[in-house]
C-alpha cells in the first residue's frame, strides 16, 4: 500500500516561491502583540472540513460529497455519479482540494464516496491515509500519494475497514500502522492495515463514557504514551490502553466537575511538548480545554437555549503514580476549539464559539480572538490573548500548522448543506493564516535559518542530528531543537500531533552568524512514530523555518 509511494519533493522553482511568500508576508502584514492575521484566498471552492500538511507543503482539504454542488469544479469536465446519494446523484464539483502554500492556490481534487466526519494521518512515507466517512464512504480507506505535477489524487479501497467508522479518531502506532478507534454507535478499534485477526476489538470504556441521547464520546482523543499504550479520553474522564492486548492499564479519575468535553459538547485537546527524552521514565502530560456543561446538546437541540461554554483547561500527568487533574481557567469560554502546537512549544487556542454546541445549528457567540499557552509558566499566567480575526469559525472549522509557522484556518459550516445566505454564519469558503507573533519583523535578527541539512533528510533512531544554521543577532544558548508531526485536524482535534523536543549533545560557533549544534534522535518508536516530522531550531522562543526529516 502506502509503502509503494517515494517521497516527493519540491522543485526548486517552488523553493524559491515558498522563501519569497515567507518574506513578502515579514515585509507587507501589519504585525500587533498578539499576532496577525492573512486573508490569503477569498473563496477555496469547498468549506475545510478536514486538513492535512503533506511534506511537499501541500495541505489536502475536504469536506463531504454530500453536500450538494461546491463552488469549483472537477478538472477537465469530469462528473461524479452516484445514484444512490439523495443529493448529488450527479455531481460536476469538487469536494476536496490540494491548497499549494508556496503558490498560494487551490487544485479540485475527486473524491468517489462520502467523506463526510472522517478521519485520518500520514503514514511513514509521508501518503495521506483517510478513514471512513457516512453511508457509501463509511468503511472506505482512501489514499493520497502526494506529488509535485499535479498527477496525483485519491484512490479509494472498498471494505477497507470491518465495521462503519464516523466521527472515529486515528493515531500513527511505533509500527507505522494506524489505529482507528471509536465512531458513532461503535464501541471498538480496528487497525489499518490489517495485518492480525480478529479485525475489530471491542472497547467497554467507549460504551461506558457514551451519554443517552448525547453520546458525547465522539472523537476521542488519542495519545501514544511512552510505553507504547494508548491515553484515550472521551466525555470527561481517560484510560491508558495496551491495544496489543486490549487490556486497560490504568484508568484516570473524571475531570474534576464531570461535564463533557468531547464531541457534541465540543472540547479540545493535546499531548504538551515531550522532553528529556533520555530519561528512564518520560513525564507526559495532556491538556483538555473547554467544552459544555452536562445537556447542553440537548437544550441547543431542543429548546433553542444556549449554555455557555466551559471556560476551564484540565492538565494530568499520565505517567504518575497517582495522576490527577489540575483545573485552570482560560481567559473565555470556549466549544469546539483546536488546540495547535507551535514550533517553540506553546500551544495556540483558536476557533469555535463560547455558548452551544456543535451540530448543526447549535454553536453561538463565535470566538474571535485565539489564546496563547505557555505551559512551562506558572498557574494563572499562562495565558496570553491574541489579535482577533474578522470571520467567525464556528462548526467544521480546521486549523493546521505550516511549516514556516504560519497557522492555516479554514472551514465553519454548521449547516447540513452549502448556505450562503440568510442564515447567522453562513457556509464559509475563506482561507485565512494566523501568524503568532514570533513572525514579526522585530525578531528577524534572532531568527534562526536553518542551511542543513537539506529540506528533505533521513534520520535513525538513537543517532545524531547536526544541524547548521545562522542567526543574524544573538544567540541565547542553549538554542532548542524540536520536531514536530504533522496532525491530522478535523472536529476540533489534531490527530497524532506531538512535538518532542530533542536533547542535546553539543553546541558550538562556527563562523560570525554561524552555529552548530548536535542533538540526539528520539531512541524509540513509543516515543516518536515513525515518519516525516517537521524539524525547527529555536532561539529565545523565535523558531526558524521547519525542515523535513524522515525518522526511521
């Protein structure tokens, strides 16, 4: 399958372009203490459901088939028929798009079957892989082998899954397969590919976090921990799972309150940076922000009564011996945000509404403005607030870090078809980046520009990674290595996100503007899958460019 795919990598012309854009958007976008933002397209043809980075800086967007005609069509004329889809029996538009980040342009892509609330992530050699979908895509695998000359687009394999996966949740395993956990009314996981019997396993905690009526365990959010078992939280309490023997190894008190933060009471969360990557035992945390109270759905679904938000963060140490949840409060109250990690390890807030739920029709009060986190500062000051956006990015909004840094936001479609008008927030087909401060002007000196290796590397486990790069003003030693994965985001969570930050080995001078340093390669699989990671040197918390290195 995917391991038949080489890997792709920009044309020099492309290079030159994506450099060009970077400074064209340092020297011509006002910058403020909080960040900027970029309306970079006006219209994408497509409201982004689902996003993903591919290693040629490539971002493959989609949203579902059934939706009736989007607005840009299939290449070349082509149509998509399906007599059986009550909308879109013919379809001369394109429901899913390569966004070209050097160009700053969209390509249509086809997609066969419904992709509607899916999942997905790449695979060691860097092709997308998407999960399941609704009706006629709900137990389809679809592939992407990304290129550079416009050749490439989605294959789809029938019955590749055992059972219907909608709203489930995928992460990469040290082996490179994906496991597939969860979905509407499915209480198991699956593997992709199959390689052991049987297919499906059932998974109590799932049934067992799933609300009458509610469900609010959609979604779920997954972690590799460092053993190599999996930290899966879903409503309002986690379990640390050995998926080889489908056995819970721990089970994690309830967050503190009991209200639910995963899907429809919308929350997000993530796994903070991993560090001390050479110590026996590697401290993990994970941090879940916002969500709603207990019936929220149902009184937005029933009786048109919004609730407000959760405005509380919940952080747990999961390697403890006895872990429990720390409660912070967030600066607003917050449902269905995505939680992005940046290059120098804070954590970026953005999206979603501050009253309701998701579903159709059921978010209120867009939330404008992002919240910075910095989880190394104390309780109480490690939150920071951002300059606001003009479009509000309500249900089926996606987020997804570049390379450069930049954030990409697209998406919002609380509606179950396209609509433009005479509606609170209509359908939404604009493209916009948020940059983070740490793109101002101000800190081009201390910048780091990273001149090798090269944008495309290979690295093993347990080796060295020199890395030579050049700051034009001071250096504050010692400078950090991170790397980074490149998530899968829909639904207000990024799939296999985690970012490590390496240790140190040596760190020198070499030349004026010139530096060295040497860090250690994670040792294992547990703690970094294998893959294409996003690599950045960071100087004072201004990270340079990211360079692609495979770890295998």
């Amino acid at each position: 399958m995917a391991s038949q795919a080489k890997p792709q990598i920009l044309s020099y012309i492309n290079r030159l372009l994506y450099l060009f854009l970077i400074l064209f958007l340092s020297i011509h976008v006002a910058s403020g203490a909080g960040g900027t933002w970029k309306l970079l397209l006006n219209n994408v043809g497509i409201s982004a459901m689902h996003s993903q980075l591919l290693i040629n800086d490539r971002v493959i967007m989609y949203d579902r088939s059934n939706f009736g005609p989007s607005k840009i069509s299939l290449p070349n004329g082509t149509c998509r028929d399906s007599p059986n889809d009550s909308v879109s029996k013919r379809d001369c538009t394109a429901h899913s798009i390569e966004y070209d980040v050097a160009l700053n342009r969209v390509r249509p892509l086809t997609v066969q079957s419904n992709t509607w609330c899916s999942s997905g992530g790449v695979t060691p050699d860097g092709t997308l892989l998407q999960t399941g979908g609704d009706k006629d895509g709900e137990r389809k695998a679809r592939l992407f082998y990304p290129c550079d000359d416009k050749s490439c687009d989605w294959s789809e394999i029938d019955n590749a899954l055992n059972v219907k996966r909608w709203y489930a949740s995928n992460h990469v395993l040290p082996d490179g397969r994906q496991i597939i956990i969860g979905g509407r009314d499915e209480f198991n996981f699956e593997f992709f590919p199959k390689t052991n019997a049987p297919n499906t396993y059932s998974l109590r905690f799932l049934s067992e976090t799933n609300d009458l009526d509610q469900e609010n365990n959609l979604y779920p959010n997954v972690f590799l921990n460092t053993d190599g078992n999996l930290f899966i939280f879903a409503n309002n309490r986690a379990i640390l799972l050995d998926y080889a023997k489908n056995t819970v190894v721990k089970t994690y008190p309830e967050i503190p309150g009991g209200d639910p933060r995963s899907y429809p009471s919308t929350g997000s969360a993530v796994l903070l940076p991993v560090k001390n990557l050479e110590a026996k035992v590697v401290e993990l945390e994970v941090l879940v922000c916002g969500g709603a109270p207990k019936g929220s759905y149902l009184l937005a679904f029933n009786e048109n009564t919004f609730v407000k938000a959760l405005d509380t963060c919940a952080r747990i140490k999961i390697n403890d011996a006895k872990p429990k949840w720390i409660l912070e409060k967030m600066p607003r109250p917050r449902i269905m945000g995505d939680m992005i990690v940046l290059p120098n390890g804070q954590v970026l807030l953005i999206n979603g509404g501050s009253s309701g739920s998701a579903g159709w029709e059921l978010g209120r009060e867009p939330v404008l403005n992002p919240d910075l986190y910095h989880p190394d500062k104390p309780i109480g000051s490690r939150f920071q607030v951002q300059n606001p956006s003009t479009i509000p990015r309500m249900y089926h909004s996606t987020a997804t870090l570049l390379r450069d840094g930049r954030v990409l936001v697209g998406g919002s479609n609380p509606h179950e078809f396209y609509n433009f008008t005479g509606v609170l927030f209509p359908t939404e087909l604009r493209l916009e980046a948020f940059l983070p401060s740490y793109l101002e002007s101000q800190y081009r000196n201390i910048r780091p520009r990273i001149m090798s290796p090269s944008l495309h590397s290979t690295v093993n486990y347990g080796g060295i990674l020199r890395l030579r790069f050049r700051v034009l003003g001071g250096v504050k030693s010692p400078v950090k290595v991170t790397m980074l994965f490149p998530s899968f985001n829909t639904h207000s969570f990024s799939m296999s996100q985690r970012l490590l930050v390496l240790d140190h080995v040596t760190s020198l001078r070499i030349g004026q503007w010139t530096y060295e340093v040497r860090v250690k390669t994670p040792r294992s699989a547990n703690l970094a899958p294998p893959g294409y990671y996003m690599v950045f040197v960071v100087n004072q918390d201004i990270p340079s460019e990211g360079i692609w290195v495979r770890l295998q």
